[in-house]
C-alpha cells in the first residue's frame, strides 16, 4: 500500500514509525517552496506571534529584547530558540486558539510575521489598529504528478491546492487533512476527509485498517 504526506518527515516522525511497523510505503513530497521577502514592521509592537516554524525561521529577527513571543502551538515552540510567553494549546483548532490568544493579549500590540498566503485566522479576530500583520516569507504552489495512492494527508490548505492542480483523488482513496484550515479547503472542493492534528492521532492505528482491510 501507498501514503503520500505533503511533506518531509523527521526520521523519528510517529508516521516513519508507522510506516514501517505496517509495511506501507510512504511518499513524502511537499508541493511548496519558499523564499523570504524584506520588509519592517511600520507600528509598534509589544508581541511577536508565530503561527508555524517557517514563520519563525523568516520573522525571528523581529524579537527584540522588551517584546513579549507567542506561538500557535507547542510544535511551533520547539523550533523557537527564543524563551516563549505564550503558547495556543488547541492544535489545528484556529478559531479557539485565536480567542485564547486574543484573552492574553489584552490590549496589547501584535506583529504577525506571515506568508504571501496567510488564511488569517489568528489576526482576524483582532481590530486592524491593535496588529500587524507583516510578510517576510513567500509560498510558491510546485504542482507536481504525485502517483495514485490509498491514502492522502495534506497537511496544509496550499499543500492541497497545489497536488489539486495536476491530481485527483482516486476513488474509494482516504484522505486525512491536518488543521480545520486544511479539511475546510478540502470540503470546497468536494473531498470529504477526516481531521487531525499532530497530537490527536495515533498513525499506526489510524491506517491499520487500511493495510489490512
């Protein structure tokens, strides 16, 4: 059997893992790249928010010694060689990350270092005065043929959209999304799947059943 992820796994990822015990072949090919862009923020900020380890990787340079750091989850955090002040606890969920991070904030001001494609999710529930939200990295859609597969996992709304371009999900085929962004993107193009994040599933469980229908 055929897994493809839409991205390039750690050796130790609990999915290799489960590749293995299992025996499916899994296929790792992400469909994006990326490339910085320049810019400065243009208003004070008394918080730098970082909605995923790219982010940080293309905005850490805007932490500066007084400002307050904030991640969207604990995966975000481990990449951050920065003490961390606040950390969303409701992986792959933005709308209740959102409010909990908007709670803390108070009246706070917020940089958001972001992509070309950000969804916006955490920002949006701010007023446009109390935030920034600034690009420092681009998002590049590398469509590519991706062979016929038994399962799916896209683990990000442009990683979907990207395989979409030149693919189609065979019938009878799962489709797992990483992230309510991601399944909703999905759900817009007619693909039914099922939800996860990070720390709510357990691969070798999940995909058992189908190995060994």
């Amino acid at each position: 059997m055929k897994v493809f992820i839409s991205s390039e796994l750690e050796a130790n990822h609990p999915l290799v893992a489960a590749s293995i015990s299992l025996g499916f072949n899994l296929i790792q090919q992400s469909l994006l790249s990326f490339s910085a862009v320049e810019g400065l923020p243009t208003r004070p900020y008394d918080i730098v928010f970082f909605s995923s380890p790219r982010a940080y990787t293309f905005g850490k340079q805007f932490i500066l010694p007084e400002t307050k750091v904030a991640c969207v989850s604990i995966g975000t955090a481990k990449h951050s060689t920065h003490p961390i002040d606040w950390c969303g606890n409701s992986p792959g969920k933005p709308t209740q990350t959102a409010l909990d991070f908007k709670q803390w904030v108070g009246e706070r001001r917020v940089l958001f270092p972001v992509s070309s494609r950000s969804l916006g999710s955490i920002s949006s529930v701010f007023p446009p005065t109390q935030i920034e939200c600034l690009t420092v990295y681009k998002t590049i859609l590398n469509p590519r043929d991706v062979e016929a597969c038994a399962v799916y996992i896209f683990t990000s709304p442009s990683n979907a959209e990207a395989f979409l371009v030149q693919n189609t999900i065979p019938h009878g085929a799962k489709v797992i999304a990483k992230g309510e962004s991601t399944q909703e993107f999905l759900q817009q193009q007619g693909i039914e799947s099922t939800y996860f994040t990070d720390d709510s599933i357990d691969w070798e469980t999940a995909l058992a059943p189908w190995v060994n229908p």
